[in-house]
C-alpha cells in the first residue's frame, strides 16, 4: 500500500506475475457492483472503495478530517495518507473513520485473496500499512478465520525492512521475468 494497492503473488516459492504481467492488481478486486468507475474500466474496485487516494480525497473533503491530519491540498497521497494515519493514531475521529471504512474494504479483499490463492502467509507492506496498521491489522484479523494463512504485517515482521518488502517484491517479478524470457 502506497499511493494504490497492488500485491506480489508467490506461490510454491515462484513469483507469479500472469500471461500478461498483471498478477496482483489487489486494488481492481471488484467489491460493490455498483460501486464508482474505476480508471481500469470496471466498477466498485477496491482502489476507488478503499484506497490511500480514495482516503486522502475522502479527508481534503471534510473540513473536520483536513483539520484534524493539517491536510495541505498538493501533498503526495503517500505523505497525505501518512498524516491521516498520525492523526487517527492521535484520536482524531474524522481520521480514524475514514481509516476504518478503507480497512474494511481491505479486509474484505484481503480475505477474498487468502481464500481463493490458499497462500501460506499474507504480508502486508508499504508505507501505507507501516502508517497504518494499528487500524488495518485488527480489521484484517477480525475476518480470519483460524485455519487461514497467519498475517504479518510489514511493520510488524521481526527482522523485515517493511519500506523495501515492495521493491524486493517488484524486483523479484522482474528477475522471474527475466529468467524466464532467457
């Protein structure tokens, strides 16, 4: 979780990235039929429910939410989301709300992605979960269900550098890419 949401998908220790490279859109799961046009041309993806812009867009139009995170209207949606997340970790209602809604969806989806890839283990990374994860983790271990694959959360990973896990993941595809190609 960065500016959007995607995944890298290991599975039986290869990095699956689909017949056109477009394994792990995580963000375009389809969760509300009706739900908003996506870019991607569908409806109701998760990104348009739930995602880092989605929040960021959700804060700078309530007075109270751009108040509570000293939203300025041209920041990155990373350092946007950032603010967000320390002001919800701060007690800040408006915040903690929009994260809340955004970690459902997430929830869903994440829960969607264990049941259909039956993965080992889930990990959630990038400087959105690592701002984040007092509100993204519970929400996702609440739909768990134990005999699901165990959580680990970016930040929470002992000996993990949760600011890299995206980039080691994206390189990963590229040299499986690569080797592939060869």
């Amino acid at each position: 979780m960065g500016s959007g949401l995607g995944a890298g998908i290991i599975l039986d220790g290869v990095a699956r990235q689909g017949r056109q490279a477009r394994a792990g859109e995580f963000g375009h799961l389809c969760l509300q039929l009706d739900g908003p046009p996506c870019w991607c041309g569908s409806r109701g993806c998760l990104e348009m429910l739930a995602g880092p812009q989605t929040v960021v867009e959700a804060a700078l139009a309530s007075p109270t939410a751009t108040a509570e995170a000293a939203l300025e209207p041209h920041r990155s949606t990373v350092a946007a989301f950032a603010a967000i997340a320390r002001a919800a970790r701060s007690g800040a209602p408006a915040c903690r709300a929009l994260l809340d809604d955004s970690a459902r969806y997430v929830a869903a989806a994440a829960e969607s992605v264990v049941n259909l890839l039956d993965v080992d283990l889930l990990v959630l990374t990038g400087p959105g979960f690592a701002a984040a994860s007092f509100v993204y983790g519970p929400a996702i271990s609440a739909r768990r269900h134990p005999h699901l694959a165990p959580l680990g959360l970016g930040d929470g990973l002992p000996g993990r550098h949760h600011r890299l896990d995206w980039m080691t993941g994206a390189a990963a595809l590229v040299i499986q890419s690569t080797l592939s190609s060869s």
